[in-house]
C-alpha cells in the first residue's frame, strides 16, 4: 500500500507544473476576455438636447447626438417609456450618430415632462434629458419668437442658385436654425454650397424648416 501511495504522490508531483501552466492560460483568457478590443468606447453624449417651450398645435425639435465604440444605439424615452404616437417621428443622422425627435403637432399639458436620450452599447450607456413646456396662446409671454414670413417651396434648374427667407420676430431677438430634412445644418462650418446671407435668409434646395428661438 505505501508504494502505490507514493506512486500516487510520485504522480501528482510530475502533473502539478501542467495544472499550474493550464491555470495561468486560463486565467490570462478570463483576464483578456473581459477587457474592451482596443479601440473600443463606452458611450458619450456629445450632443445633448436643449430645453424647448412650443406653443400649442405647433412642432418642436430635439437634437442628441453621441460618440462610442461600438457606434451607440440611441433610444428616446419619457418617464422611462419609449416615445410612441403618431406625433412623435425620430430622425436618425446619416452617420449614425444620433437622432432628432420631432414632435408635431404638440398637446398641452400632455406633452409637457422631461424627454430623455440614451445611448446604448456593449461597455455601458449615458443618457441625457430636457424639458418641453407647451403653451396656449394666450399663455405666451411678451416677445415669444413667432415666424411671420417662412421660406416657400421653390422649383430652380440644376446647378442654379436658389435663396430662401424666413423673417422672424420677438424680442430679445430670436435665434434661427435651419434644418434639411428635419436634420439641423451646419451653416458655419465652411459648406461652400450653403450660405446663410444675413439672418433668416438662406441659400439651399429641398426641404427646409426654420426654427426660431429666444436667446
């Protein structure tokens, strides 16, 4: 008995070294599986949306966009559930950086809260929120931004030049935004086909929706 009991030892002796080897390959596995590819990113609101007040039958926008590695999924709540109605159409970015919520037409008090975006991948999510506050007519305030002259659909030969207006009003004096497509653009980042003139008119073609807002 003691020599099979020392053969046994003997035995386990010789293996020990080939289990030691197979815990340290499975430990550097398990180590190196839970670490992120290089490269890769948890989410990052770069974008976050701005706070808005509409007015009653009128539309409204908000804009999220964020970074990441995988590219995020963005998803659009309002108290933790899904926007879902008919009113509410999500427009995503070309490049899949984020999206824009518009809302059209608006109801009060039903649509006023807080709308949160949140971007979503495999290392985690960020998220970021904003408030809409809608009004009836005869709650606007003194000076609330209105449109008194928005651009018209225009019809212009390839390659012509085609200028569009939008005259505003409201004191302190509004902000415009132009959007193609329901998609803000980027008027100030060297766009040679794209110009804003002076403030409300604009050159382009397709869809355009102007947007004023108080500074």
């Amino acid at each position: 008995m003691g020599e099979k009991s020392e053969g046994k030892i003997n035995g386990i002796e010789k293996m020990t070294p080939f289990i030691n080897w197979l815990a340290v390959v499975a430990w550097t596995w398990a180590l190196f599986s839970l670490q992120p590819a290089q490269g890769d990113a948890p989410p990052r609101i770069i974008q976050e949306p701005n706070d808005q007040t509409g007015v009653m039958g009128g539309v409204t926008l908000f804009v999220c966009r964020a970074s990441g590695e995988p590219q995020p999924h963005i998803t659009w709540t309002k108290r933790g559930k899904k926007v879902n109605s008919q009113r509410f159409k999500i427009i995503p970015f070309p490049d899949g950086s984020g999206s824009v919520l518009r809302i059209q037409p608006l109801r009060a008090p039903r649509d006023d809260g807080r709308f949160n975006c949140g971007a979503q991948n495999s290392l985690g999510e960020a998220s970021a929120s904003a408030r809409l506050t809608v009004l009836r007519e005869d709650q606007l305030p003194l000076g609330f931004p209105s449109i008194e002259g928005g651009p018209i659909r225009r019809t212009v030969e390839r390659t012509r030049m085609a200028t569009l207006s939008c005259a505003v009003r409201g004191h302190p004096k509004p902000h415009i935004t132009w959007y193609k497509d329901h998609l803000p653009m980027q008027l100030d980042q060297g766009n040679a086909r794209i110009k804003q003139l002076r403030a409300g008119m604009c050159f382009f073609i397709f869809l355009l929706t102007c947007l004023p807002v108080s500074l």
